[in-house]
C-alpha cells in the first residue's frame, strides 16, 4: 500500500534502465488521461473520476489498493459487468469473448469501450512493474 509507481516504481526502473521510467511514465500518463468529455451520448463530461475508478479497480484486482482512494467511487461507477469484464480481461485474457465486449456499456461507442481496454491494459502492466520491481 506504501509503494506506488508516482513514489517508488518510477525511480527505481530510471536507476536500473535509464530514461525508460520516463517512457513508461508518459505512457500511462497518455491513457489515463485520454479523454473526449463525453459518456455514451452525453458531451461535456468531466471522466476523470470513472478513468480513476477503473485504474484503481484493476490495480485492486492484483492486490494493489490505495489508502487515500475511497473504493465506494468503484461500486459506484462501475456497472457489475463492466467488472466481469475487466477482471477476466485482466486475469484471464484467453477466457475473453466477443459476447463479454459486448454486455458491458451496450450504450456507449465503441471508442470508450476501446479506451476502457487501453486503460485496462495500462493500469495492468503498471501493476506488474509494482509487483516486479
């Protein structure tokens, strides 16, 4: 719980790999903070709490969890399929299917759901760098 990417991860792959911190910083930097503003049909949407969620949420998955995040925030904002969907993504990749992409956010346009998958894949490899490092 006390070791975090921003605080530690970071620091320790620059000394270990020279300016590949920086890389990977700014990459998931990108992700999680692409954004339209819009949900489903709603423009002007400030989604920064629901990306929050899902990184948070997934890190969760692995066993990372934060003190200072309030995990209501996840069962708040994320439906229960969404949920199905990130954890067999995220732990079972092989298990997932056309039908799974499909159940969750059946409003929303593929691009979010697209971002939802990057957002997955991103927070995902950063846990693992955690575990790694």
């Amino acid at each position: 719980q006390d070791y975090t990417w921003e605080d530690h991860g970071f620091s320790l792959i620059n000394r270990l790999y020279p300016d590949v911190g920086q890389l990977l910083d700014e990459k998931f930097q990108v992700v999680y903070n692409l954004t339209y503003n819009t949900i489903a049909m709603q423009c002007g949407v400030d989604t920064s709490m629901l990306r929050r969620a899902i990184w948070n949420y997934i890190h969760c998955v692995f066993g990372i969890r934060y003190d200072d995040y309030d995990y209501g925030e996840v069962n708040q904002l994320l439906e229960r399929s969404l949920k199905i969907y990130i954890k067999t993504v995220a732990c079972y990749p092989e298990k997932t299917t056309k039908q799974a992409y499909t159940q969750f956010w059946r409003h929303f346009k593929h691009s979010e759901k697209v971002h939802v998958n990057l957002l997955l894949l991103e927070a995902r490899m950063q846990a693992a760098l955690l575990y790694a490092l």
